[in-house]
C-alpha cells in the first residue's frame, strides 16, 4: 500500500512538472542573442504558451510593453515598432517565465536563399569537394570582422509531410571563424550593404544544393496546377528512394526551412537557383513567379524585393534556362533585379568562384 502510495505521489509530481514545463514561453531559434531586427517597420516576435496565457514583450527602446494571448494552441504573436538603425538593445519576453533576447541590432535584415551557389562558403572545405571557397579566400578574411553584421544559418531540414514550427540555427557575430561555411555572395551582399549604408545587417541563409524551386515552394502553390504535376508525381516522396534525391521532394524545404522563418521581418531577399529547373526551363519562368509571389504573400510584404542572381554559363547548362531568368526580369513584377554573371563564369566549374 505504501508504495502504491509512493507511486502515485511520484506521478502527481512527474504531471505537474509536465503541466509546468508546458507552460512555459517559448521562441522559435530565429529570435536569439545576437539577432538583427528590421529597421523603420513593425516586426513581428511569436512563440508558444500555455493556451490563454498572457504573454507580455518588452523591448528596449520601446517605452511600453505589447502583450499578446496565447490562443487554444499556444501560438501568441506581437508586433513590435522599430525605430532607425541602433545597436545593443534587448528583447525580454515574459509569461510563465522570462527570456531575454541581448546584443540586439536593428538594421538591414535579408534572406540569402537558393541551391549550390548560394550555399557555396566563404572557405574551402575540403571534405566538399565543390566547397572549394572563396577565390581571394585568405583576403577576404582579412575583411571579415564585422560585429554589426549578424549571420543566421538555418540548418538543412527535411519536411516532406507538413511545414514545420521551428528550424536548427542561431545568430552569430560575422568573423572570419563563423563566416566559414556561410554563403559567400551573402557575406558580400551583406559586407557591401554595411559598408555603403553605415548599418547594421542581419543575413538569413537557407540553401539546399541540388535543389530545383519545386522544394522551395509552398505545397498550396502547387497541388492544383497542372504547371506541376509532372514534378509532383516524379518526385513525390513514395517515389524518391535515394536519400540525396529527397531534397527534391516538392515543397520539402519550404516546409523544413522557410516555413518556420516566414513573418521574420526582412528587407528582402537575394535567390541565385536555376541550375537544377534547367532539364525543364520552359516552365521557370512561370514556376519561379509563383514561388516570388507566394513568398511575398506569406510574409505579408507585397513589395519585398526579390534579386536574383542569372545562372552563370556552363557546358551542361542550356541557355533556356537564362532566357527564362530573364523573361521574369523583363515581365512587369515589381521590386525585382537581375545580377548577370556570363563574365564572371566558367564552362568547366558549375560553382565559378
């Protein structure tokens, strides 16, 4: 009877730790120490809670606290307002307990995303054998200590069945160590965005090399249109067994990589993929339009900019695929640009340095 007793006062104990532990304020990995928030705007700062717990945010530079609500599922949300660029401030959210989010930013806030030659990194890595870095790497490491520019590197995240809540990553300090294997032409937009505009810049890598727009678009784009269906049906996640092809499943790494980022207030985004829709370039244009407008829908910012990087000649590249690039650039859409690369390219290296 006595330990029947004991077990049951154990498992008291184990339920009201477990009801205590659901309680408790949560954030997402995008809202971190080190984090960059977009100047001049509203940002929006969500979590989890426990259902009908009022959460309240307090950041540093704002007179008073915003308060939210956590609904029937735990999700809250605030908006906070942001004013010009400063640094070294703070975020504390509070409910059931309390997080501090310091060495807060605001500035410039971008995505870096797309397949290889956006995940391509500033340092050689040699266990890659196309990571080969950065032409001039030892020199521009030299140039590399920037503690107003903040990196976030969303960890790669397989979702072929449902968008996913949170994602693996955190911010950094930009510094030669953890530049290494962050994009390099997202170090260099960001280091040149810094250098000419005198603010602080937050960077938000999400890449897949391999991948074609199929993955990176939001399953409600795609399920209806016929523009899709030969992709649906050829890489449907029943049908792909090699586990370097699962990337490719539609939708997958909109689910495990942007889904959870959506509604982090950016300036706009920079896109340098193309290679792996070129088998079917006569579709691009009208697949990478989709996935623009639908990534502007779902953060809510019509007028994000949206700059893309042109795919850079090579032997096993048609130049349909170019052509469709820039058919998208001359279509009317608002707010877009083109970065054209045919001189800087190599017809033998599909990652030009």
């Amino acid at each position: 009877m006595k330990k029947l007793l004991g077990f049951s006062i154990f498992l008291v104990f184990v339920l009201i730790a477990s009801l205590t532990a659901e309680a408790k304020v949560t954030l997402p990995a995008i809202f971190s120490d080190n984090m960059v928030l977009q100047q001049n705007t509203q940002v929006n700062v969500w979590g989890k809670a426990a259902p009908g717990e009022k959460v309240t945010v307090k950041a540093s530079w704002l007179d008073k606290a915003v308060t939210a609500k956590a609904a029937a599922n735990g999700k809250w949300t605030v908006k906070l307002k942001t004013p010009k660029a400063i640094t070294n401030q703070s975020v504390t959210v509070s409910g059931e307990n309390e997080i501090t989010i310091n060495n807060v930013l605001i500035g410039e806030v971008w995505l870096c995303t797309g397949q290889s030659n956006m995940e391509f990194p500033v340092a050689r890595n040699p266990q890659v054998k196309w990571k080969t870095g950065m032409l001039n790497e030892a020199e521009e490491m030299k140039d590399a200590d920037f503690p107003e520019i903040r990196l976030f590197h969303v960890e790669h995240q397989l979702a072929p069945d449902s968008e996913k809540e949170d994602c693996v990553g955190k911010w950094v300090v930009c510094n030669p160590e953890n530049l290494k294997d962050f994009s390099a032409v997202g170090f260099v937009f960001g280091r040149k965005l810094y250098k000419e505009l005198s603010t602080p810049v937050g960077l938000i890598q999400s890449t897949w090399g391999g991948t074609h727009a199929e993955s990176w678009t939001s399953m409600k784009v795609m399920e209806n249109n016929l523009l899709y269906a030969d992709v649906l049906k050829q890489y449907s996640k029943e049908r792909v067994s090699r586990e370097k092809d699962k990337c490719k499943v539609p939708a997958t790494l909109w689910n495990g990589m942007i889904a959870p980022i959506v509604g982090y207030t950016v300036k706009g985004n920079i896109w340098y993929q193309g290679e792996s829709n070129s088998v079917r370039y006569e579709k691009y244009q009208e697949v990478f339009t989709n996935l623009i407008n639908s990534w502007r829908k779902e953060w809510n910012q019509p007028d994000m900019p949206f700059y893309f990087v042109q795919i850079a000649p090579h032997y096993k590249q048609p130049a349909g695929i170019r052509e469709a690039q820039l058919k998208t650039w001359l279509s009317g859409l608002e707010n877009i640009g083109m970065a054209v690369v045919t001189d800087a390219a190599d017809s033998t290296d599909i990652h030009p340095r």
